[in-house]
C-alpha cells in the first residue's frame, strides 16, 4: 500500500483521477496524516483536497471517514480554513454541508473568515472574485464577522483583510457590518 504523502503529493499536483484511484484502492488513507517535518505537518488527503478545490475528491473523502473538522495540522489547522486560506468557495461550501464548524479555531484563535481575508499567499489578488464568494459562503453559514483573535493582535477578520489591502473580502465584511478591533 503506498502512503498518505503519496496521496497529496498526487492532490498538490493536481491529479485528481490518480488520486482518486489511489484512494479507491486503499480507502484507510482518507483518514491518514502525513507525518513530514515542516509547516504543512499532520496535514491530511482532505486539507490539500480543499486547499486545491477538489470538490468531488474532498466528496469522496468525507464519505471514506474524513473528518471535516479535522485539527491535526500545524498550518492552518482545519481543511475550512485552507479551503478558504485558497479562495476555494466550492470546497468551502462543501465542507459546511458536510458538518464543518464554521467558527472552529484555525490556528491562534483565527478562524477560516480570517483566512479568507488575509487571502493567501497572494493577498485576495489572485482571484479576488473566489476570496469573496469564500467570505459570502462562511458568513451565511453563520461565521462571526468581527470575532477577534487570541493573542496580541487580537486581530478582527476586517483588520486582515484591510492589512493584506484584500479589498474585495473587506467590502463582504463591511456590508456585514465587521467590526475592526480597537
């Protein structure tokens, strides 16, 4: 049997059908962490599915026994929040279908809102468009638009947004009358 990095190794680069075949073979790794050093460490099949979009591979690891609110992590945490780390709106709304907490901490207090706001490693400029239908999706499931962050910062979703000049998600959270932290 191969293993789970394997696996995201096929999701991150986008061979979706070949992971797919390979998770129909082995279904155990739909549970499965990968244990390699670094930042993305005890990330699962289903966090790089949602971070990648990959809706029908993020249906059939949920339906394997991935946990939608799984924390194992040490980037994000939650596959919500790299979802949405990602402008990735259709995984986003897949995984609040299928049960995911939509104020579940992140990492450091913040939740999948801030993730969306802070808009990745491209700041929302990537795709806007996707950062926002993100912010739309996890507000109408009920995220908590100003709830601040532990730490030092304490840190709004508004305050992330206009600090990585995420113009778009910082218009979402205006209209949803986000607060920024005092």
């Amino acid at each position: 049997m191969k293993d789970v990095d394997t696996l995201i190794e096929l999701i991150r680069d986008r061979r979706i059908p070949e992971a797919l075949n390979m998770l129909n073979a082995s279904p155990t790794l739909a549970t499965s962490h990968s244990d390699r050093a670094g930042q993305l460490h005890g990330a699962s099949p289903l966090h790089w599915a949602a971070h990648h979009n990959a809706v029908e591979l993020c249906e059939r690891l949920i339906e394997l026994g991935a946990n939608v609110n799984d924390s194992a992590g040490d980037w994000w945490l939650t596959p919500l929040a790299w979802a949405a780390d990602a402008g990735s709106a259709e995984a986003v709304d897949l995984l609040l279908r299928r049960g995911a907490d939509v104020n579940q901490d992140a990492i450091v207090g913040t939740t999948a809102l801030h993730a969306a706001a802070m808009g990745g490693s491209t700041r929302g400029a990537r795709d806007p468009e996707a950062y926002r239908r993100t912010a739309e999706i996890l507000i109408a499931c009920g995220a908590d638009v100003s709830r601040p962050a532990r730490g030092d910062r304490r840190q709004t979703p508004l305050d992330d947004a206009l600090a990585n000049n995420n113009d778009a998600v910082a218009a979402v959270l205006r209209k949803h009358a986000a607060r920024v932290s005092k």
